[in-house]
C-alpha cells in the first residue's frame, strides 16, 4: 500500500484558504491512485475549540473531492458536532470515489490543553480493510496511552494512521512514542503532524513513517512538505512470524472497546 501524508501550516479557522493550501501541495505533488493520503488533525482549522464555527460539512466535501481527484483513500481530520454542546475530534476516511467508509472520533482529548471542554471523548476504534491491509486511524494524544492501541492490535491492526497537532516543545515525546507504538505492536505507523504555528503554539511538523521493526523509513523536517513510501506487507509478516510476541500478551489485563469494521467489499 502507497501512503502519502501531507504536513503543511494550517490556516487558523479558515477552510477554504486551508484547502487551497493543501490543494497546491497536492497538485505539484500527486498521491498514488489506490493509495492513502493523511492530514493533520483538524487538518483544515487548527486546534480550533469555536465549535460553532468549525463544525460544519466543509471538511468532508474536501475530502471526498481530493479522493475523487486523485483516485485515492483519504484519511482527513475534522471537527463535527457530538451529541451534546460539544464537538467530536474526527478522522475520517473516505474511498476514491468519495464515499465515506468510517469515522474515528479522538479516544483521549487533551484535558491538559482544555480539549475536554469543547470535544467530547470517542468511544470505539475504526479498522479499515484498504489494500489488503488492516488500518486503525488514531489522532494526536491517543499517542500517549500505549493500551488503547494494543486493543487495536489485538483486534487486527496492521497499519496505524495518526495525524496530529503535536506542538515543539515535545517533539522529542513524538518521535520516541511513535517509535515505542511501532516496535510494541509490530505495526507500521504512519504520522502526519501539522507544522507552522496558530495563536496559541507552534509545530515542528517531524512527520515519519516508521515500519513494524521501528526503523524510521522517512520523516520530515519543519517545512511544509509531502513524505511518501510504500508499505509491503510482507516485512510485517515476516517479522510477526519471527518476533511472536503477541503469543505471550497477557490480554486479560487490556478490557475491550467496540470496532467498527470496514470491509473491502464496502469500496464497490
């Protein structure tokens, strides 16, 4: 599976100038037909908690144009309204002809930051049949909490797809957290941090691809750019057959969490 991840400097709580950004990237540097394009966590608004303005089907729209355009799966960062006053902290991933195939809504909100405040808390993981691979989407601070994706990996992950809004003063956390992810879940990660600044922080971007050994296959740096590579199965194969070390987890120490399932078949 070929994945693309495009890490640039949101426009805070503007859309349209957002889109137009990402859209330049894209066109100078396409993402493969069949593969998967990543954004950053409310990829086209920044850490934004004016809900009200946010929340709207903009974000969608963009993403099922961009996977019509280019022929691809898009996994885009969004906020939506939840049940109550509050939003949801949304990845969503769409097929290549724009349908929605499932949402993912932010496990962990950053009550340090206030998040919880504004976004209420997701309740259920998403895995996704795409390219033969089973991929689990993950957004910003789920990265600290190492239970809720080994649930994902018992549940049959194989690729975990975070994007985020992971601010400098902790890249140095990004970077070994995001290798630790990789290493005990013998999985590929693929993180697409955004970079720049808002009102409030700045970001060092620092996105990567790192594959089920821990080995960094690529990253970048603090400039808005588009890291890409492919993700050959048999490498995870290879090394789950060699390294077991899901035979010895203890699993009765995890709980559990429902997951959505999209299956290949949904794609028609």
């Amino acid at each position: 599976m070929h994945v693309s991840i495009l890490q640039y400097d949101i426009v805070w709580e503007d859309k349209p100038a957002s889109h137009a950004r990402m859209d330049d990237m894209l066109e100078a540097h396409p993402p493969q037909p069949g593969g998967l394009l990543l954004t950053p966590e409310l990829g086209d608004v920044g850490i934004s908690c004016n809900i009200d303005r946010i929340a709207d089907g903009t974000s969608l729209e963009w993403a099922a144009q961009t996977a019509r355009r280019f022929e691809c799966f898009v996994q885009h960062g969004f906020a939506e309204r939840g049940d109550g006053q509050r939003g949801l902290n949304t990845a969503a991933i769409v097929d290549p002809k724009g349908n929605l195939l499932g949402r993912y809504s932010k496990v962990h909100p950053f009550s340090f930051g206030g998040e919880t405040k504004y976004y209420e808390r997701g309740e259920r993981l998403l895995m996704a049949d795409l390219g033969g691979m089973q991929v689990c989407p993950m957004i910003c601070y789920d990265l600290r909490f190492p239970e809720l994706w080994r649930l994902a990996r018992r549940a049959g992950a194989e690729v975990f797809t975070i994007g985020a809004s992971w601010p400098s003063a902790r890249t140095a956390h990004w970077r070994s957290l995001l290798v630790a992810r990789a290493i005990e879940n013998q999985a590929w990660v693929i993180a697409c941090n955004r970079t720049g600044s808002d009102p409030h922080l700045t970001y060092d971007g620092a996105s990567m691809i790192v594959n089920p050994l821990g080995d960094i296959l690529t990253q970048a740096g603090h400039e808005p750019m588009i890291l890409q590579a492919e993700l050959d199965p048999g490498i995870q194969k290879e090394w789950r057959d060699a390294m077991r070390c899901q035979d010895d987890a203890e699993d009765r120490f995890l709980g559990s969490i429902e997951i959505d399932r999209v299956p290949p078949d949904v794609r028609g």
